[in-house]
C-alpha cells in the first residue's frame, strides 16, 4: 500500500489532503476524479492510512496498530463499500453505509468509507448516499473516485471536495520506472509515452508481455514493409486480423509511427517522439515519403479503426492500408 511519498504527481492533492490532516479539518466527502491508471486508488489509500495512523503526522508511520491493519486490509474504521454487481444498488449503499456510519468508529477517532467507481451507483444510490453526506456523523469521512464525474447527480457533486487528478511528465514517469520498478532504458521510455501521463497504465505496459510483442510486431512491420513480397504483406494482413481482440491497439500503435514520421518529417525534431529509440527508421522513412503519402496512410489508418468499431469489412480496410503503406 502505497504512501504519500511513493506517488509520483499529484502534488496539488497530496498538499491538500495533508494540510487537512495537518489542520484535523478534513472534508466529510472527497471525490478524487481521474482516468483508470491514474492513481485514485493510492491517494485513497494513503489518505486513510494516515488519517487512520495513531502518530497523527501527515505521512502515516507504518508502524503502528492502525497502520499495520490498514496495510493488511482489516482496519475496521476503513470500509471499502463492496460493489457484487455491474452497479451499486440502493441496498448496498444503505447496508454498507447509511447503517453502517451510526456505528461509532472501533478504534480511531474517524471512520473513512470509500466508494471506487462512484459512477457505478445507480441514482437511488446515489440518493441514499446523498442523505448520509447531508447530515454525516462528526467521524465520518467519505472518499469517492470516478473516472467520469459527469455520471454522478449534481447534488452529490457539490457536497464533495472536488480532487481532480493531472497528468505525469514522460519523463518523470519514466524516471519512476527505472529507478523503482528496474525497467530498462528503452522499454520505459516506450511505456512512459503510451501511458499518456497515466503512471498505472505505464506501469501496466512496463511489466506486460503483450504491450513489448505488439510493439515488436508494429516496428517489424513499420520498418520493412516496403522491401515485402504482396505474399508477406497479406501474411501481416492475416496476422493483424487474426488478433482481432488487440486490433485496436496496433492501429493505435501504427498511427503513433506515422504521426512521429509526419512530426520529425515537419520540424526534424527528435523531441516529441514517441520511437525516439527509432530515429534512424522514422529519419529514412521521414525522407522517403512524401506529406501527401503519411497524410493518406493516416487517414487510411483512421478509416480501419471505424471498420473496426463497426465489425464490417475489416480484413478489406487492412488490406488496403498495408497497400497504401508500401506504396511510397
Ligand atoms: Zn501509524
């Protein structure tokens, strides 16, 4: 379970939350607000962790009873609201919190609740939980988390402390996984570009196989496309198609190419690139073809992912593209 000190980012939060720790005036309800990966779970924890820590200080001691059940999951001031099905129902939010918030707190002044994915309350749910943060007890402390915090009703929204999450700088995020997670130069650099300042989903990207594979196959393809047999490109064609699930994600991966060679190809910059750790390859390919031949593999790389959502044609669409790639 993560600390305050061990997030990357999110000063603007950890400041306030520990100002608040600090001061003993915390918030009845929280509503930290950010895409998956980006790290609304470790504040929330960590909030807990030191709100609930018996050495009362702005870093939770680690030491402690209080921390120690915190860390193992078991303290029982820190409800985590359970969610059994695709959404949180009435019944759950008046079981697991309404009811349960009159019971005063086990053994530390506060009683924290968490509620992750919030927008997964129905709107009773949200009624019922609404009543509860209306009038809470002095103890009580809510914490909730979305990644869409325009799915919650209005009038939960202006009972919380609004927490949005930022972005991380590449660099930083990089950093991270270099000198905490042991991941190598280029793979970090790699996974810190995709995440999109998303420090969960570069960590994710760092440690996963699938994520290293689809960037080999990507480059492979990218690199040596043009010295194919038509036998090869419609093996590729196959290979692609075949992996229809992750499809997505390669195109992903085939647009980012091209956007670098279209960049480096514009301002002959190395900053900026997401295969910074290419340059030679995305330099040739940058020289070889022209603004209207990338422009063209873009949009034919546009019109495939739309094939693709829509499940109609798709091996056709590939095909076409992987013919556009090669015709310089
Ligand atoms: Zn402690």
């Amino acid at each position: 379970m993560a600390d305050f000190k061990d997030i990357i980012g999110q000063e603007q939060i950890i400041h306030h939350m520990q100002n608040a720790i600090r001061q003993k005036k915390m918030s009845h309800a929280y509503l930290l607000c950010g895409e998956a990966g980006s790290g609304k779970r470790l504040l929330a924890e960590a909030f807990a962790k030191t709100v609930l820590c018996e050495e009362g200080g702005i870093e939770a001691c680690g030491k402690c009873k209080s921390c120690k059940q915190t860390e193992s999951g078991n303290h029982p001031d820190f409800r985590v609201v359970v969610r059994e099905k695709a959404t949180l129902g009435v019944k759950e939010i008046r079981e697991q919190v309404a009811s349960d918030v009159q019971i005063k707190p086990y053994s530390s002044p506060y009683k924290i609740y968490w509620i992750d994915e919030a927008e997964k309350m129905t709107e009773e749910a949200q009624n019922a939980l609404l009543k509860t943060i209306e009038e809470p007890p002095e103890y009580a402390i809510f914490l909730l988390s979305v990644s869409r915090q325009e799915l919650l009703l209005q009038t939960v929204l202006s009972r919380c402390v609004l927490l949005p999450l930022h972005p991380v700088a590449t660099e930083r995020i990089k950093k991270f996984l270099m000198e905490k997670k042991g991941v190598p130069d280029y793979l970090a650099h790699s996974a810190a570009s995709f995440s999109g300042g998303l420090v969960g989903r570069a960590v994710q990207y760092a440690e996963s196989e699938t994520f290293i594979e689809q960037r080999k196959d990507v480059l492979h393809l990218v690199k040596y496309i043009d010295e194919m047999t038509m036998a090869e490109v419609m093996e590729n064609v196959k290979l692609f198609a075949g992996k229809k699930e992750s499809a997505g994600e390669y195109l992903e991966l085939i647009l980012l190419w091209y956007r670098d060679v279209l960049l480096y190809k514009a301002t002959k910059k190395v900053d900026g690139l997401l295969f910074s750790d290419e340059l030679e390859a995305v330099a040739m390919q940058a020289g070889k073809r022209s603004f209207e031949n990338l422009q063209g593999i873009v949009e034919a790389l546009e019109q495939v992912k739309q094939r693709l959502k829509a499940n109609v044609n798709f091996e056709n669409a590939l095909e076409l593209l992987l013919l556009y790639m090669k015709e310089v």
